[in-house]
C-alpha cells in the first residue's frame, strides 16, 4: 500500500490527486500550504508536464519548445508524495485508488483532474493512426512539435486547414489563436499561401477581436467557414490530406483537425461523467454530484460559464484546496469565489484578452456583474503590444504558482 497514514498515524487525512496538470498540481500545492498535517499524494505517469498554454506561440515559431517544459521535482521538495504511476481505477468504496503498477493508494478524499480525452472517430477516419498525418497539437508535447514541423515543411502556395469541433472543448479561443499565429508565420514565410478554418461552430471566444486581427495584421490570409455555412468536417482521408463536410471537400497541404473531447478516461471509468461526457460537480467545492468524496477540476469538470482553460483550472483547484482544508479542519468551506483570465496572441506583439469573476449562487455558476472585461477592438498599438507583454508574464506567473517552478 502506497501513501500517507490515515488519522492517528501523524496526519489528519490522506488526500489523492490524480493527474498533475494544472489542476492537480495547484490543489497539491495549496493544500499543503493550507493543511500540512493532510498527507498529499500527487499521482502521474510523466516526469515533466508539457503546457498547452503557449503551446501555439511554440507552433507558430515565436518561442522554443521548452519554454512548456515544467518538471514535477519541485513539488516533491515541498511535502507532496509524487508517484509516477497511472491510475487504473477508483475503488469509491474501498477509498483506494489502484495504479497500472499494480500498487494501491488509501484516500479520505480524491481529486480527480485527469484533463481530456480525445473522442476519436469524429470525424469519421480520424484516429490516432490518422493523428500522425493530421496532427491535433490539442496535447502538448509530440503532437504540438509534429504540427510545427509540418507548418515549416509546407511549399508556398499552399493551403493549411484547421477543423474545429463542436463546443465545449478545451481552450475555446485556443484554434482561433493557433489560427492567428500559423497565418502570421504564413504571411511571413509563405506568402502565397492560405488558412482555411472549417468551424463546427457559428460564433467563438473574442470573434470580433480576432477578425480585427486578421484585417490588419495579414488581410486575405485567413477564411473562417462556420458551421452554418458547411463548415463541419465530417469525414477525413489521412492519405489524401482531404476533408469532406456535408457539400464540399478540401484537399490541403496540412490539416489541423482537432476532434470533440470528453472528461479523461478515468473519470469515465470512475463513474464521474454523465452522458455529456463532462463531470458534474457542486460549484461551491467542486465534489462530483456523482460519487462522494471525490472532487473533479480542471477540463474534466461541467463548470460552466467558465470555460475549460489553465486559468479557471488553477482557480477551482484553489477552492477546491481551500474546502479541503475547512473539512479536515471540521470548519464549513469560505463562500466560493472563481476566476478566469485568457490572453491571445494574434502575433509577436499583438496580443488581445478577456477576463471575468464568477461567484456560486443557486447551485451554479454566474458571472459577477461588472467583474471581467475585454480588450477594446480600437485599442492603440501601443496596448496591443502590452497585452501580448502581459501574456507571457501571465504565462510565467501561472506556472510557477501551479508548478512552483
């Protein structure tokens, strides 16, 4: 058996977290603050955690690669038993949580932050074979290095493609940003040739700010088809690089095809998700609605309006930490409070954003009135140049608070 010892062994409770994006790796990191008798076992396969925030400016060749990198070492220096296992199952009954390694974790709580899975099938011919020839780049690490490499590897003249899914889905800017980048990149190298996005969707995240973006900075570049105008991709050849909606097919010298997505697999194996393929949670400390005693953050969770981001992620996972500690504490939970902060690159400096608090009120979640904000679409130059400064800092601070380094 594998973990902290329960009550009157040295700790007031024993938590586990599965998954260590930012999610799981915040929750560790604030309940160890906030209750240092409370044992804390972080379980992930992987060493290091590869962002997918930024991950576009990495694709579109504004930073290196490693700038995603984040090691797991230093919060293992800071009191969080990190095991490098995968977990299997979620015994609720038992309250253990068993490992592929075939060890076992007891638990008085679990946090469950296993980010996406990606529904391959959809479209029809997309699989994980055919992510090889159309990478996703929705995960980051190899499939983010493949979209970039392929980017650079196209002649001029030709045509790059990104399929967008069906809302909800992770980063719900985050195509339309990959978008503005790879068509920078295009404007700069590959003058001749242009991005088409097939939208399953007929409106996104900060259109009016992103369209704006495209008319000044590489008019022409890019077309955006939405759902309503046969922007659906239905089916794809992997071989032929073609797409096909309802009416048309495109035949492009790269595609981006990014699938619907659902809650990771163990929390579907959990029982945790319904039939939406998310995990509904009460919003005042994010248990599942499902089976108690678990907790559900991050991308996996149903907590809209907020959308599925690295900020709101690292927000609920600090509500999340804080109603820990009150229940191990025999205290009630503070009132909840949620935030969610989203920067753009449109280019190496041009950067746009919207932001907004969110409070809990009869059982959901609601915008605060006059809590957020988003960038004005007549900004001066001048601003656009400093959002796209206090996107990196944001990217660096959330970082370093989620991961400590």
């Amino acid at each position: 058996m594998l973990g902290g010892c329960g009550r009157g062994g040295g700790h007031d409770g024993r938590v586990v977290i599965v998954g260590g994006g930012f999610a799981g790796a915040t929750t560790a990191r604030y309940l160890r603050r906030l209750a240092p008798r409370v044992a804390i076992t972080l379980v992930e396969p992987n060493r290091q955690y590869h962002c997918c925030p930024f991950s576009n400016a990495v694709i579109g060749g504004l930073a290196p690669a490693s700038t995603l990198t984040r090691d797991y070492a230093v919060l293992g220096q800071s009191g969080i038993d990190v095991v490098y296992d995968r977990a299997e199952e979620i015994l609720h009954e038992r309250r253990q949580v068993r490992l592929a390694g075939g060890g076992r974790i007891a638990f008085d709580r679990a946090v469950i932050a296993p980010g996406i899975r990606l529904r391959w099938g959809a479209p029809e011919g997309y699989d994980q074979a055919a992510a090889q020839r159309m990478p996703h780049a929705w995960r980051g690490g190899a499939q983010v290095a493949r979209l970039q490499r392929a980017l650079a590897a196209i002649a001029d003249g030709g045509v790059v493609a990104i399929s967008v899914p069906q809302a909800p889905f992770r980063c719900p800017p985050g195509p339309y940003e990959r978008a503005s980048l790879m068509a920078a990149w295009l404007h700069r190298h590959r003058p001749r040739s242009k991005l088409l996005i097939l939208d399953s969707n007929d409106s996104f995240s900060k259109q009016s700010l992103f369209t704006h973006a495209w008319e000044t900075l590489y008019p022409g570049v890019i077309e955006w088809r939405p759902v309503s105008e046969d922007g659906a991709v239905r089916r794809v050849d992997p071989e032929s690089l073609t797409l096909y909606t309802e009416i048309d097919q495109y035949a492009v010298a790269l595609a981006n095809v990014i699938p619907p997505q659902a809650a990771g697999e163990i929390a579907e194996r959990a029982g945790l998700s319904d039939a939406t393929g998310w995990c509904p949670v009460d919003p005042a400390s994010f248990e599942s609605t499902r089976v108690p005693g678990i907790h559900v953050l991050g991308d996996a969770c149903a907590a809209a309006p907020m959308p599925k981001s690295a900020s709101a992620a690292n927000s609920q996972a600090k509500l999340c930490a804080l109603a820990l500690a009150a229940s191990f504490a025999g205290e009630s939970a503070p009132p909840a409070s949620l935030h969610n902060t989203c920067y753009s690159l449109c280019d190496v400096d041009y950067g746009i954003s919207i932001s907004m608090t969110y409070r809990v009120a009869d059982g959901g979640i609601v915008p605060v009135a006059g809590a957020g904000g988003v960038s004005p679409e007549d900004a001066p130059a001048r601003q656009r140049q400093a959002e796209a400064r206090y996107a990196q800092g944001w990217f660096e601070s959330i970082t370093a608070d989620s991961f400590g380094a």
